[in-house]
C-alpha cells in the first residue's frame, strides 16, 4: 500500500533513486555545478541544469504527491508551462479555458502564436463548449480549475473523456487545490503544471514550478525540454519547496477553514456584491467540485460595490497585505484587473467580469478574527 501523502510530503518518495551518504533528516543542499565521474559513460549525475540530487529528491516527492510517474522542477509556474507548450509544432492547436492565470493567457497569445501555435479560449465550465472548439488540427485542452480568478470550476472528468475520445493531452494547472484537495492524473489528465510559488512552497519566499506526466514518453519530453532550454530549478530553491511541502496537508486544511469562515462572512459585509467561493453552496461549480476534489481551498474573489471602495480596501488593509501572489502563510489581497491580468485583451475581461470592483484574497494561516476584523474595518468605514 503507498503511503498517505501527509507522510509523501514529509519523507519523500518511498523508493528514491538516490540517497545521500550520511542520511541526515533534512535533505543536503547539493551547491554544485557538476559532479566528478569514475567511469566512462556511467554515472548518475552530470551537470546540475540536467540533474541535481535536491532537485531530484524534491522532483520525487512532487511526483508521488500527484500520482505522476515523474515530475520536472522549474525556476518558476511560467518556465513549467512554457516548457510544457514545447511538446507541440507549429500548425498544432489548443483549446483553453478562458479564465486563466494572466501570465498563461499571456503565454497562449503571444510566444505560442509567434511559434505558431493556435489557441481557441472557451468557457469550460460547459463542456460542450470545449467538445465544439476542437479541430482536425487540435493537440491539447489546457485548464486551471479553480480558475484564476474569476473562480470558476471545470469538470475534469468530462474534458478527459472528450481528450481521450478525441485523442487530445489533457494539462491541468492545480495550483490552487495542490494535491492535498485535487490529483487530476487520477481524473484522466495527462500533464499536471504547478506554480511552486504558491501552496507548495507556501511562505511566498521563493519561486518555482512543476510539470508532473501521468505517462513515461511525455514525462521523458519534458525531461529533454528541461535539459535543452534550461530552466530548471536550482538547489536552494528545491529545498525551500521542499521544506515548505512538509507542512502543505497542514496549511492547506486551516487555510482553507479560515478561508470557509471568511467567506461566508463576506457575505453579509456591507459594500460586497458577490462572494465567489467553491465552497459556498450556491456557486455554481460547488457541485462539480465536491465530486472532482476533497476541498475548496483558500482562495475567494469578492466584488465591491464601486471602485472606490475595492481602492480603499486594498490601501487601508492593516494585517492582510496588497500584494500579488497566493498560497502562502501571509494574507495577500490582489487587484487582479491591474494585477495579474492587465495583459488578458480588455473585451475577454469585460466578458470574464475582470473589471475594476473584484478583489482576489488568498487567505493565509493568521488568526481567523484578526483576519475578519480587518476586512470588517475596511468595508464598514465611511469613504
Ligand atoms: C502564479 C501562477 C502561475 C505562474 O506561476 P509563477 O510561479 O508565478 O511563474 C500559473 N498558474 C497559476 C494558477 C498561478 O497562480
């Protein structure tokens, strides 16, 4: 029987391709560039773009926690998506999910369309809307559930019974469930993609990414990919995830009970229109998510009554911070409209309700109350 992933997280995987000498608990920072060889043709590592025992020990552990035969990791969520577009030609195409984390709709439509290749942007949540985009030439559907940050859910065992009828990759962005709520390699997916900046290091103190293959040839891909373009992940930087991921099954169950407190709470706060949150019962994926996940996760979107007040909170937070970013023990509050999404093409905003009144909170492990009592503040005060 494999083990739970509270312990995956803690010890690694349970049957690692190297261990260091002197066993110590916490995993050796390997500073090198190289590694000397005894014999021609025969060693286990050679140079630290392409292989690293850190990284390697991190990589394990990431691909145990998501069910993947192997994992890759990046120097960031972007360098593991991008690497991941590398697996398909010019002429080829994608179907995505609209709402998206802004840097990848970046991504899809500029260095993917200099290199050829097409993307059509759906709403997933309706499957058949994915089913209908697909063309002769169509190689890959590519979501992220719960989005970003419109928070939409998209039933991954629909789009990976219409990817496999269609012969189609299914990639995933789980960034915002981490493994400890979602495993959609379990679902049917094909690739799983994560920013490491977010839950799985969680203490917003570095910057990583991960690109998890249910299969053998596609994990191998990305290998090459990751050797030849070269932005894989150095060794300190493998073990602060490392480190941070001890603690994910802990952090991700209290931050997301603070996050359930939160928003139900929101919800009766003056000057808050609309509370979207996969947790509350009447968002319209809460159905799909309970059967696809085993959490809702600690991040909410919230809309303002006006764009002065979403300014006023932002600027006058005491405790939870204004700042980008998610999935980390501080409490950040993000204006996604001049954020994290300025480059998504103002009509698909518009059409998505990116607009100047919505505010992102990824709520983090402080006090419940002091977080409450914050937000309180904030949307009572006259302006
Ligand atoms: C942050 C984020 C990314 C990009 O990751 P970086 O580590 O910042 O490059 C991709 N997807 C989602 C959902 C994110 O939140």
């Amino acid at each position: 029987m494999s083990r739970d992933l509270e312990s995956v997280c803690i010890h690694g995987s349970e049957t690692p391709a190297y261990r260091d000498d002197v066993r110590a608990i916490s995993f050796p920072i390997y500073q090198t560039a190289s590694f000397s060889h005894d014999l021609v043709g025969y060693n286990q590592f050679n140079y630290t773009r392409q292989d690293n025992p850190t990284r390697l020990h991190l990589e394990e552990t990431v691909a145990a926690l998501e069910h993947g035969v192997d994992a890759v990791a990046f120097t960031s969520g972007m360098a593991a998506i991008s690497a991941v577009f590398e697996l398909f030609q010019s002429g080829d195409h994608i179907v995505s999910c609209d709402d998206l984390y802004g840097g990848v709709t970046r991504h899809l439509n500029s260095i993917n369309r200099k290199n050829g290749l097409e993307v059509t942007f759906v709403d997933a949540t309706v499957p058949e809307n994915v089913e209908k985009a697909i063309q002769p030439n169509t190689r890959a559907l590519y979501v992220e559930t719960p989005s970003n940050p419109m928070m939409h859910i998209i039933d991954l065992i629909a789009l990976a019974s219409i990817a496999k009828a269609h012969g189609l990759l299914l990639i995933v962005d789980n960034t915002f469930m981490s493994p400890v709520f979602q495993q959609p390699l379990d679902l049917g997916a094909d690739i799983v993609v994560h920013s490491g900046s977010k839950f799985l290091s969680g203490h917003n103190d570095t910057i990583s990414g991960f690109a998890i293959a249910k299969d053998r040839e596609i994990a191998d891909k990305i290998r090459l990919i990751a050797k030849t373009t070269g932005g894989t992940l150095a060794p300190f930087d493998s073990w602060l995830v490392m480190r941070g991921l001890k603690t994910l099954c802990v952090r991700m169950e209290r931050q997301q009970a603070n996050a359930i407190a939160i928003a139900d709470a929101l919800q009766h706060m003056p000057h808050v229109t609309e509370v979207l949150y996969p947790g509350l019962p009447g968002h319209p994926g809460h159905e799909v998510q309970k059967r696809q996940a085993t959490g809702f996760g600690s991040m909410i979107s919230f809309r303002v009554d006006s764009k002065a007040r979403a300014y006023h909170v932002l600027q006058h937070v005491s405790l939870i911070i204004f700042a980008e970013s998610l999935g980390g023990t501080e409490s950040l509050i993000t204006y996604p409209l001049t954020q994290t999404h300025p480059d998504v093409p103002e009509s698909m905003r518009q059409q998505l309700g990116i607009d100047e009144t919505l505010l992102r909170l990824s709520v983090g492990l402080e006090s419940v109350r002091d977080l409450l009592e914050d937000l309180g503040k904030v949307l009572e005060e006259e302006i």
